[in-house]
C-alpha cells in the first residue's frame, strides 16, 4: 500500500484502504493529542481564573496562603515550588519532603500537608490539581 505524509501521520492514497491495525495507532495518536490538549486547556483555564480573580478582587482572596503569618506562608511556598518542580508528587510528599520546623510555623508536616490539601494547591502551581 502506497502512504502519504499528513501531519507526521502514515496516510493511505485516496481509494486504498487502511487496516484496522493502522487505524487504531492513528486513532491512539490522536487520543493521546486530544488527552494532552485538554489538560493544557484545563491549566489555562486555571490560570486565568486566578489572574481575573486577582484584578477583581484582590491578591489576597486568590492566594488564601497570604492570610497566614510569614512563617506558614513560607513553608506553604516551599510545597508549591517544590510541587512545581516536580509535578508527578502529592502534596503529602511535597510538605513532607520540605518541612523544617520554625518559629511560628506548622507544627508538623502533616499540618502543613493538611492545610495544602484543604486549600487545593494543586490548583496554584498548574496543571491538574491534585
């Protein structure tokens, strides 16, 4: 069977018929495009309802870790960078893999996890939440 290229994509000529087989890789590639579209499309949404949120109504309202004292927001800043970095840990083994005990701060890791799973900071550090 003579093939074309389309996009990366092994095309059959007009009027040949592809198998099944070659069907289904195709229709996996595009699952995959599609699958990956979405959770980008879902990130940006995301994002974009923080910033208007932060026009409308303020930076602290976007951020509720603003409301905490500078030690907790410290150690909550520590779980978003650290989540940001590497996207594919849990909150849960973020704050544990963080946590340092200060003055004025969680109490214990699973605090700090608590509070970061209670405020969703998956939504603050991009793509899906966790």
């Amino acid at each position: 069977m003579q093939k074309r290229k389309q996009g990366g994509a092994d095309i059959p000529k007009a009027g040949e018929a592809a198998s099944l087989a070659e069907i289904g890789k195709i229709a996996l590639r595009i699952a995959g495009k599609l699958d990956e579209a979405v959770r980008l499309l879902g990130s940006l949404d995301r994002k974009t309802s923080l910033v208007t949120a932060a026009y409308i109504h303020g930076e602290d309202r976007v951020y509720p870790w603003h409301r905490l004292n500078t030690a907790r927001q410290r150690q909550v800043l520590a779980v978003r960078d650290y989540l940001a970095e590497r996207p594919d840990r849990t909150p849960w083994f973020a704050a544990k893999s963080v946590y340092r005990s200060v003055a004025g701060g969680y109490p214990t890791w699973q605090a700090l996890a608590a509070y970061c799973y209670h405020i969703k900071i998956g939504h603050y550090v991009g793509g899906m939440p966790r």
